[in-house]
C-alpha cells in the first residue's frame, strides 16, 4: 500500500511540474491567450481522439461483451448521480450567472484519464486499468455533449452557443463510438497503428497541463485557489461525491473490484479537458483553471485518505 500512495503522489508531482511550466511560460510571454485556443483545438481534435483509439489498440486483453456492457452500464448509472449532484450542489452555492456550467463541469467531470489510469493501477493493478479503460469510454462520450452544454451556458459575452447534433459530432465523440466498436470485435494489440495514435495521443496531457498553467498565470497568486464558494465545490467533488457513489452503488455491484475503480474514478480532481473546452465554447476559463488547481492539490491528500477509507 505504502508503494502504492507513493506512485500517486509521483503522478501529482508530474501534473503539478507540467502545470508549473505553462505557468512559467506564460509569464515570459513564451504562451498567451491566442496561442492556448490554438493550442487546445489541435489537442480536442487530434491528440485526444488518438488518445482514445490507443487505449483499446494498445491493450494486452478486453473484458467480454458481457463485462463491456455491464461495466459501461454501472459507468452511466453513476453520471446519473453525478449530473444530479452538479445540478444540487451548484442551486444550493447559488452560483451566479456565467460560472454555473463551469461549477457544473468541475463537480461532474474528474480526471479519469492521466491521473485515474496511474492510481488505479497503483491500488488495483491492471486490471482495474481495464475497467478504468471503459468507464473513460462512457466519461468521453458525455463530457463533449453534456459538458460542452454546460460550458456552453457560460459563454462570457451572453450568447448562447446552440449545440446541435452537428457540434456533437466531434473528432473525440467519433473516436470514442470506434473505440468501443473495436472493443466489441475485440480488436486490440495492433502493432504500429496502436502505437503511432499512443505516441500522438501522449501529447494530450503535458498539452492541456501547460494550458492549464498558463491559464492561471492570467491571475494574481492570492486568486489561484478561488474563494470559499470554490473550496465547498471541491469538498463535495472529492471527498462527498466518491462516498455517495459507495453508498448508492455497494448494493447491487457485487464485484468489489468494479465497486473499488467506480469510488475512486469518482474521487478524481477536475478533468484537465475542463479548461480547453472553455476556451473552445467561450466558458468561464478563470473558474475552471481555479477549480483544477485547487482539487488536483487537495486529492494530493484526499485519494490515499479515501484508499485507507474503503479498505483498498
């Protein structure tokens, strides 16, 4: 266990080290704002749905169809509460115009991808990364429709941005429905292709860390961590959110396995996509940087806790 905390406190210090660099890059004016749009268009339509396509090409094995289904059934299920939970938490902070989809995205919406993958197979091994690997199926398809609404209703001039089923067909969104046909035919392991989208997608993280980073550096450092309305968010986003999701879940999930990789992808700071998207959709950017910062430093603290918590 103890080897385990320390693989995740390793994948911390690299997020906080890329974010660090954007943050530094911003303020020798190496970044700016124009360069951060361009940069998170090329990541949502190229490295991220290469991202997606590698991690079914690349894999030694897949679960059954059975398994698939099942898995992405329980991964919707827990959207469900999720999306209902956004929508309470937000109502009950009174979160003003403008910043609502942001609050909303930040409590739906983890980092399941870079950070979920290395602690799950810290705690689980690989085959918690496998389910990890479907749940990110079902996190894909939803956070480029429902988080793109919620963003969407943020947009900083008052305009509505009208989401039809043409902005649903994205790049990420067609990857996602390959990836799970692939997973399907139990298409994996494929020399070459798999390795080239691997090596494409590898680009998405440090990417979206440095725009992150650089997104922050646009604020005085006493603004980075947000207010106390901000702080209550990222409480429910890390600690409430993965123990309701144990409570409504442990009754009728029996694998504990499968229960173990649901708690803790529910635990996740804020999904680094989160700002690039509102930089795309004219979201409420500053929120959203905030809102990543301040829970990835928290889960520093709050995934081993919530580990020891469930017994892990």
């Amino acid at each position: 266990m103890a080897a385990g905390f320390a693989d995740i406190f390793v994948q911390m210090a690299i997020l906080f080290a890329v974010g660090a660099a954007g943050y530094a890059a911003k303020r020798l004016r190496l970044m700016d704002e124009d360069f951060d749009k361009k940069l998170s268009k090329l990541i949502l339509n190229i490295s991220l749905p290469a991202m997606i396509l590698a991690s079914v090409l690349t894999a030694e094995s897949l679960p059954s169809p059975s398994q698939v289904l099942w898995t992405m059934a329980v991964a919707c299920l827990s959207y469900v509460v999720l999306i209902a939970v956004g929508f309470a938490v937000t109502a009950a902070l009174r979160v003003p115009h403008g910043s609502r989809g942001a609050y909303r995205f930040m409590l739906v919406f983890g980092n399941t991808g870079f950070l979920g993958y290395p602690v799950i197979m810290a705690i689980f091994g690989a085959q918690g990364v496998i389910l990890a690997t479907i749940f990110n199926l079902a996190f894909n398809c939803l956070v480029f429709t429902v988080g793109v609404w919620f963003l969407a209703q943020d947009n900083e001039y008052g305009v509505k941005v009208k989401m039809g089923p043409k902005a649903f067909l994205s790049p990420s969104i067609v990857s996602c429905a390959a990836a799970l046909a692939l997973t399907f035919a139990n298409v994996h392991g494929v020399p070459v292709v798999g390795e080239a989208l691997d090596t494409l997608g590898s680009l998405t993280t440090p990417a979206a860390m440095m725009i992150i980073g650089s997104s922050l550096a646009n604020m005085p450092v006493r603004e980075l961590i947000g207010g106390p309305r901000l702080a209550a968010a990222a409480l429910v986003r890390l600690v409430v959110t993965p123990l309701l999701i144990w409570l409504a879940f442990r009754f009728f999930v029996d694998d504990p396995l499968l229960l173990g990789v649901l708690v803790v992808i529910s635990a996740m700071p804020v999904a680094t996509n989160g700002t690039m998207l509102s930089y795309q959709y004219g979201g409420d950017v500053r929120t959203m940087a905030q809102g990543t910062f301040l829970t990835t430093v928290c889960s520093l603290v709050t995934i081993p806790l919530l580990a020891v918590f469930l017994g892990m």
